[in-house]
C-alpha cells in the first residue's frame, strides 16, 4: 500500500486524468471511442510512459522540490531512494515499449520519441527544463503530442490532416496551461537558475503569452473538430472567455493564495475544455440523437463553470498541515540532519518564509526598474 501511495503521489492524479483525456481523444479523433481494450492498451503505455518521465523529473529537481515543494514529493520526503526511483523509471519505460510493439510500429516509434524528450527535459547533458522558452514547448510536446498520436495511431496507422490540426491546437492551449504552473515553482526555479519563461520575463509577459495560447489553440481545434456544432463552438468559446479573465486578473500580483486559486481554476477550465472536445467527438462518432449530444456538452458546460467559479473564489482546500512523521528535533531550526541537508520542517520553513512575493522582479539577481 505504501508503494502504490507513492507511485500515485509520483504520477499526481490530475496529471493522469490529463493523459487520459489525450488518449481518448485520439482514440475518438480515430473514430473508435467505444473500443474500451484498445483504449486500456493505450492508457497502459501512456501511464508506463508518465511515471518514466516524471521519475526523471523528480531525479533532476530534488533540491528545487525541497524548496519549492517541501514534504510532497517522494524523494524529498525519504519515502523513496534514488536507485528506487531510477529502476522505476527504467521499468516503466521498458513496460511502454513493450506494449507499444503490440500495436505497430508507429505507435512504438511515438513512444520511443516521448520517452526521449522527457528524459532530454529533465536529464543533463540536454536538460531542456533549464533552457527558458525550449522547456515550455518541450513539456507539452510529451504530455499532449505522445498520448494523442498513441490514441490515434492504436486505431489507424496514418495520420490525417485534421489529426495533426486537432493536436496542435491541444499542444497551443496546453503551452498557455503549463506557462502557469511556474507561478508557484518560482522562488525554487530563481534560486537554483531555472530560467523559466515567468522567472525570465515577469508576470504581465507571461499572462499576456498565455492568452495568446489559450485562444490560438481554441481556435486551430474548433477549426479542426470533426462535425462540429454551435453548442460545441459556444461552449468552448465561454470557456476560454473564463480563462482570459483569469489570466487578466493573474497579471496583477495578488500574493500566492490567490494566484494558486486562479491557476487552480483555469486547470480546471482547461480540463473542462477537452472534456468538451472528447464528448463531442465521442457522440459524433457513435451517431448520438441531437437532444442526447445538446444534453451532454449542456451539463459539461456547466460543471466546468461551477467548479472553476468555486475554486475561483475560495481557492483549493489549505495543504499547509505538518505531517505526523515530523518528530520534535525536526521542528527545532537550530537542529539539522548529519548529512548537512535541511530537515523537511526546516524547509518548510524556508518555503514559507520565502512567499511574501510571488513576482519575479522582486527576486534576488533582478533590477526592479524605476
């Protein structure tokens, strides 16, 4: 049990779920949604696929994570050890392979060029994750492009033109989504010279490129959807209007619980929207009454609307409790490890210390111009 907790803290629910989504949508984009095992030999590969990548990443940034994420990750924690961590990722990667040769060669040849660029991502000497503006388009080419084409590819061999247009716009609007989630890892990345696009050109930048994002990849994808209708271009359209105004709102620093409760809306707007995109494709091609697909994308719609606006206004539930593992001498900041590293209380401490300002131009090395 302790394992499986720690494999799902590793792989984070909602990235899952993200994947998942892909995945689906390229199986419907192919026109075989109601295929249940072809799609759970996809989402086998893809989640073997994740957990390589992301076993890499946590490898990579350990030290950024005791700052950044002090007390929630597997290694930072002493919940797993890095030769634990790298027969993980070695297994699982060999697990992607493998069943990606049962489904062609196009598939494997997808999932070989994934698990190369997320290792490139996170690993040196490549180590896109540090390289600015390369790491922002780097990352959503392995979450959006590897789990599409393997949902595609798992039920055709070839790729259409509205297969490739309906992928660019997920990775245009996946680009804006992952821009965002630097604003809580800021501190961590300035301190240890990970040259983000938020830590290399501020917040207003950031927002204002994002939203550029958002609405190119709406856009390209409503251009490219198969049958689509008015309820679909209506309810994709709010969604992105919903996004546009958290990313205004976000371009003012608020101070970190509020930008963690916008960011933590326009997720789920950004979920919301290929729910959207897979339920209209997936009626499409089982041949849904019109009521029945209205109904739907109706409901969706609305879910999505409610949740966001919720998370909006009262921000994600506090995760700022102290373990029950934490003895005595951690609390103590005068005590440390043998080793010399910070105990997790005391980066903890540090963590919080160090979130008064979540904007880049008041962090160390940076010129606050006036």
């Amino acid at each position: 049990m302790t394992r499986l907790r720690m494999v799902l803290l590793l792989a984070r629910p909602a990235v899952i779920w993200l994947l998942v989504m892909f995945t689906a949508t390229g199986l419907a984009q192919a026109g075989r949604p109601e295929d249940a095992f072809l799609l759970g030999r996809a989402l086998v590969i893809v989640i073997a696929f994740l957990l390589s990548s992301v076993a890499w990443n946590d490898l990579a940034d350990e030290p950024i994570d005791r700052v950044n994420l002090p007390g929630q990750r597997p290694l930072t924690t002493g919940a797993a050890t890095r030769g634990e961590f790298v027969a993980l990722s070695v297994g699982s990667a060999v697990i992607a392979l493998g069943v990606s040769a049962t489904l062609g060669w196009p598939v494997l040849a997808v999932t070989c060029c994934g698990l190369a660029v997320s290792a490139g991502y996170s690993l040196r000497p490549v180590r896109l994750a540090g390289r600015g503006a390369v790491a922002s388009l780097a990352l959503p080419a392995c979450y959006v492009a590897t789990p599409y084409l393997i949902g595609v590819l798992s039920a055709r061999r070839g790729l259409s033109g509205a297969d490739l247009g309906l992928a660019s716009g997920l990775y245009l609007g996946f680009i804006g989504r992952i821009l965002l989630k630097d604003f809580r890892d800021v501190r961590g990345d300035a301190l240890f010279g990970k040259r983000t696009f938020l830590v290399r050109h501020g917040r207003v930048p950031t927002c204002t490129f994002s939203a550029m994002c958002w609405a190119a990849g709406t856009g390209v994808i409503l251009l490219a959807s198969h049958h689509r209708t008015l309820l679909l271009i209506a309810t994709e359209t709010a969604c992105l209007a919903g996004a546009l105004t958290i990313l205004r709102a976000l371009a003012t620093d608020g101070g970190p619980r509020r930008d963690e409760a916008l960011i933590s809306a326009s997720a789920i707007i950004g979920r919301g929207m290929i729910l959207l995109l897979l339920a209209h494709l997936s009626m499409t091609a089982a041949r849904w009454p019109q009521l029945g697909h209205t109904a739907v994308l109706a409901l969706l719609f609305l879910a999505t609307a409610g949740q966001a606006a919720g998370m909006a206004w009262h921000g994600p539930a506090s995760r700022l409790t102290v373990p029950a593992w934490l003895g005595e001498a951690d609390t103590d900041p005068g005590l440390a490890r043998r080793d010399g590293t910070a105990t997790p209380a005391q980066a903890a401490a540090v963590a919080v210390s160090m979130t008064v300002s979540t904007d880049p131009a008041t962090l160390p090395g940076r010129r606050v111009p006036g």
